[in-house]
C-alpha cells in the first residue's frame, strides 16, 4: 500500500510505499490487549513489603499471665492486633512478569501498527533535522508537518540534536527503529516515520510471522 510522503516542512512530495505485512493486516484488539496486559504488567517493580508478626522485632515475651488478670489473653506485642505489630495478608514480594516471546512481540509490533494506519494516524517524511538543539526549532518543526506535540518519532538513528530539542515538549516522544514495541506505537496521537526509520523498521520486522 502506498501513503503521502511529507518533506520536513510539510509540504507533499510524492507517495511512500507501506509494507503490507507490517501497516496492512487486520489488527486484533484481543492480541493487542494481552501485548498492552504484558507490557505494563512488566513495569511493575513488585517491590511492596510489609512484614508478618514473625518478621516484626520484639514480642518474645509473653506481655501478661494467660489467667487472672482481667484482659483478654495476648501472646505477643507483636500481634497484628497490638499496635506495631505485624501485618495479616499484606503485600509481599512478587515478580508481576508475563513471558511475551519475540515472535509475539515482532507480531503484536505488526498488529498495532496496522491499528494506527486504519486510523489514519502513520505519517512518513523524508526526515528530519533541526538548526539548533532548541525546543522552539522541535516545536516549529512539528507544527509544519501538522502533527500534534504528543506523537512519536520513529527514526533509524537519533540525532543527540533532537534529543535536546524534544525534552521541554510534552508527550513527545522519540525511539529507534530498532527498539520500536507494540505498546509505543499504540500510544501518542500520531505515529511519524522517517524514510530511513521506515526503511529500518522493515528490515527488522518485515519477517514477521503471520
């Protein structure tokens, strides 16, 4: 399938070629869910931890004679009852991790890219680059192309220039052909190609299972 290309400026100059295989097949809203599931699930540091009466220090003494003094029996200061005691059923420890192969990852990368072409969201220009390593210069930049701040750049190689001059934009947000996922491509409102970016892309993916 074939798209517009867009100089830096904005400006038409002339058609891009899509590969089918990665921006014409028919996206799965199940697939992409479990891909977005994974993803997250994966950035968890699962480093909450409260610690059980066993793990409290103290309470090895026995506060009070079981009988004969009016209270209720207690064994430990330590009980999640008593102040400072333990915690009954609290967090722990835990890994949140959910495999995700590299075949699924290279497919669910194909799926969501599809996704945002339905949409009308993928915008290929010939490239990219900036006078000075300043916001103003990003920003002009992508009001020429009529993008919105809070879109993605998908690029061969990323010029430390534009790193510079994307920092101060919010939303916006740069990455690598080469390191490219699912869940990058399905966020931001528009998803804005390089011809080098496109060009790497399919050489990375253009495998992909069916």
């Amino acid at each position: 399938m074939e798209t517009q290309l867009f100089s830096a400026k904005g400006k038409e100059i002339g058609m891009v070629q899509l590969p089918d295989g990665i921006f014409g097949r028919k996206p799965s809203p199940q697939f992409l869910h479990e891909l977005v599931t994974a993803y997250r699930a994966n950035q968890r540091s699962g480093s909450a931890h409260t610690k059980t009466r066993g793990e409290v220090s103290g309470g090895g003494r026995k506060p009070w004679k079981q009988k004969g003094t009016g209270r209720a029996r207690s064994g430990s200061i330590r009980s999640p009852l008593w102040r400072k005691g333990g915690v009954t059923f609290g967090p722990k420890h835990r890994s949140y991790r959910q495999d995700f192969s590299q075949r699924k990852q290279r497919l669910a990368l194909c799926h969501a890219l599809s996704a945002r072409n339905l949409q009308g969201d993928v915008v290929v220009i010939e490239s990219l680059s900036l006078e000075a390593a300043k916001c103003g210069e990003m920003a002009k930049a992508l009001e020429q192309l009529r993008v919105p701040f809070r879109s993605l750049l998908v690029m061969d190689e990323i010029e430390p220039r534009l790193v510079t001059a994307s920092k101060n934009i919010p939303g916006l947000r740069l990455a690598r052909a080469a390191d490219l996922n699912a869940y990058q491509a399905l966020n931001g409102a528009k998803v804005v190609f390089t011809q080098s970016g496109l060009k790497a892309l399919e050489n990375r993916v253009g495998g992909a299972p069916a």
